[in-house]
C-alpha cells in the first residue's frame, strides 16, 4: 500500500466515521488528503448545508497533468491555459445536480470571463503543475452528514471533473506559434 493510498483511505475512513452525525463533524476533513495523481486541500468547511460551500483546492504535478509543455512554455501561454482550463471546468461544474439538503453536492468554480486575465480559479505554474480551486457544497440529510454522497462526491465526482471534463480536453489544443 502507497503512501497516497492511505491518505486516501483515511479520508474515506474519516467520512465513514462521521456519516449521520451533525453538520459540523465535516470539520473533520479539513486538511490535506493525498491521492495517487492529486492532493485534494479542504481548506475552508462550511459550518451548514445552506452555508457558502466547502473552499477546496486541487493540486497536480505535471506529470498528472499532461498538458503539452508548449501550454505552460511563457507566461502568456499560461495564462490563456488556466483561462481556458478555468472556463471548462466552471462549465462542467454547473452540470452536476445537487444531492439532498441546501447546497449539498453543488461544485462552483469562478468562471473567468471573456477577457483572458490572470485569476486565481486555476493556476498553472512554470512547470506544468496546476492548483484548481473551488467550492463543493458538502452532502447533508438535513443537518447531518451524509457519508455516501460525500464519498461519492469527493472520490468520484471531483476528480472526473479535474480530469475528464477539463484536463483531457486541454490535450488536443492546438496552440497557434508566436502566441
């Protein structure tokens, strides 16, 4: 078993343990969890199922990534990147129905606008890694944690989010020379 594996094992342990409890025991998986392709940061949770959403940031290193070195090569190029990747991901975000109480299962990202500008939703840095950061509204029946959704939420969801709906398209980019 790697290192990643228990990291991820212990976040599943952990929202096992507090699956039905009060809203608040989601505290508990504040923090850093290792995956074997990501680190998924759960930086800020919500204190309700009708609160602002869980603040969470997704870290990948270039390797996880695969995005072509041409698309992080200048500063310029990085940029219009994290836009696009930002864009992608804000879109296949809003797609995802929410599950049970107030805001539980909602996943937002800030959705850049149409002028390529720096911003803070996606960040690819100088080699190829990217920090995505978003909000997950954490599953609730009622006030209670709900474990399975939020499983299911933060193992299955998220990550086909990351890489399905956003990364894998960036693959195929064709980037015009000079730019």
């Amino acid at each position: 078993m790697t290192h990643s594996d228990r990291e991820q094992d212990a976040l599943r342990a952990r929202i096992a343990r507090i699956d039905g409890r009060g809203y608040k025991w989601y505290r508990e998986i504040a923090g850093e969890w290792r995956f074997a392709t990501y680190t998924l940061l759960v930086d800020d949770v919500q204190s309700d199922p009708y609160a602002t959403p869980t603040a969470v940031r997704v870290r990948m290193g270039r390797t996880s990534v695969g995005i072509p070195e041409a698309a992080y090569g200048t500063q310029a190029r990085r940029r219009g990147a994290a836009t696009c990747l930002a864009a992608r991901f804000a879109e296949a975000a809003h797609t995802i129905p929410g599950r049970g109480s107030g805001r539980s299962g909602e996943v937002r990202m800030e959705h850049p606008g149409q002028t390529v500008l720096s911003q803070t939703a996606l960040i690819l840095d100088e080699g190829g890694g990217l920090e995505a950061r978003f909000r997950v509204g954490l599953p609730a029946h009622g006030r209670r944690v709900a474990g399975a959704l939020a499983t299911e939420l933060l193992f299955e969801v998220v990550p086909a989010l990351i890489l399905a709906a956003a990364l894998n398209r960036l693959r195929g980019l064709q980037l015009a020379r000079g730019a």
